[in-house]
C-alpha cells in the first residue's frame, strides 16, 4: 500500500525557517514526481512545488520562488521542503503527494495520488 | 482568483443527485486537457475522487462520475448520503502557466 507520511511542521516566527519531510513507503520514490500542496486555514488548495523522478526538474510558485527548495533523498525514500524567509502568509497545511508519472510538466497524469495526512505550519510572532 | 471557477456552494436532501461544475477558459478544460476531482472530508486530507475526466479510482462508489463538455466539466453524485457532506476541487492543466496543477477554488456540499 501506497502512504505517505509528512513531519516537520510547527510554529515559527516571520523570517525563520523549517525544513518538512515525507516519508514514502510502497513504493520507489526516485520512479514517479511528487508535490507539495498547501491549504492556507479555510483556503483551497495551491501546488506550491514538485520535482519529477529524476530530480532534474523542479517547479515552485511563484510566491515561494527563492524561498523554498524541493529535493529527496532516494536512499531513505523521503521527500523535503526546506522553507526559508517565512511569512505570514505561508501559513497552512502542507501536503506532499504523488504523481502516476515521472514527469511534473505537461498534461499527462497531472494529478496526485494519494497524499499524506499533512503538516501544520504557522508563521507567526 | 482561480483559473478554474466551481460555484462555493452546493447542497442537497439524502438521495437527490447534485452537480458541481468547473468552468475554465481555452487554455484550460477547453484545450482539451482532463480534469480531475478530489474530495476533502471535514478535517482530512484531499482524496482522489475522478480522475481523468471520468474515471475512478479503485474503491470510489460509482455513485460519483464526472463529465466534460466545452470549457467546463461537471462531478455529479446520484443517491446522496449523509458522508458525502465535503470540499469538491477539481484540477485541470492550463497551457498559460508553468504549472500543471492548476485547482479550483472549491465546492462546499452541504448534505440537508
């Protein structure tokens, strides 16, 4: 069975920064891209940034350009979202999720299935 | 403002069949690209309801189908049920923006 597992989330002041993982379990991380999705309180959803199977392509939002960084560690099978500069306006539930295909661009498979629980992250002084 | 427009709100009485629609541009639904559902129950994480357009994944009641037509597509749920009471957000690829993971603003269904 397909799970995924997200931690790292908390409380933290305008300016710090958080580092957020998911650990992935049935199934190999490096095969298929992954997302992040976040859900300000009482908001949709907004994909905030993916990395496609190989790591060699990334995408952020553009709120976050510059500020957050994608990457994975295939040898523990887990996801990161390393999040500097916080704001105010960062705070949500953050999701990391699946992509059916390696890649992040184009139309084909661009969905996500399944996600994880998600991380509560509260930029806040 | 969403790229992909679904009305806030929707409700209806145990059994009845509801809609919620998803209107988006040329660039979007109406290039052709598919459309998915997710749906989020009180307090959980997002879960894929239909995906491509009108197929679902294992374990969703075929009481959920979803359609497309022009620039907009539709979820339908027939035989309404108390647990059906959700967030509804549909995801399309829009051919303007570096992302494919473009989402509508959501839909509450409120089960009477």
């Amino acid at each position: 069975e397909v799970q995924l597992l997200e931690s790292g989330g908390g409380l933290v002041q305008p300016g710090g920064s958080l580092r957020l993982s998911c650990a992935a379990s049935g199934f190999t991380l490096s095969t298929y891209a992954m997302g992040w999705v976040r859900q300000a309180p009482g908001k949709g959803l907004e994909w905030v940034s993916g990395i496609s199977g190989s790591g060699d392509t990334t995408y952020y939002t553009d709120s976050v350009k510059g500020r957050f960084t994608i990457s994975r560690d295939n040898s523990k099978n887990t996801l990161y979202l390393q999040m500097n500069i916080l704001r105010a306006e960062d705070t949500a539930v953050y999701y990391c999720a699946k992509r059916p295909l390696p890649t992040i661009f184009g139309p084909g498979g661009n969905y996500f299935h399944p996600w994880g629980q998600g991380t509560l992250v509260t930029v806040s002084s | 403002q969403s790229v992909l427009t679904q009305p806030p709100s929707v409700s209806g009485a145990p059994g009845q069949r509801v809609t919620i629609s998803c209107t988006g541009s040329s660039s979007n639904i109406g290039a052709g690209y598919d459309v998915h559902w997710y749906q989020q129950l009180p307090g959980t994480a997002p879960k894929l309801l239909i995906r491509g357009n009108n197929n679902r994944p294992s374990g969703v009641p075929d009481r959920f189908s979803g359609s497309k037509s022009g620039t907009s597509a539709s979820l339908a749920i027939t035989g309404l049920q108390a647990e059906d009471e959700a967030d509804y957000y549909c995801q399309s690829y829009d051919n303007r923006l570096s992302a494919s993971g473009v989402f509508g603003g959501g839909t509450k269904l409120t089960v009477l």
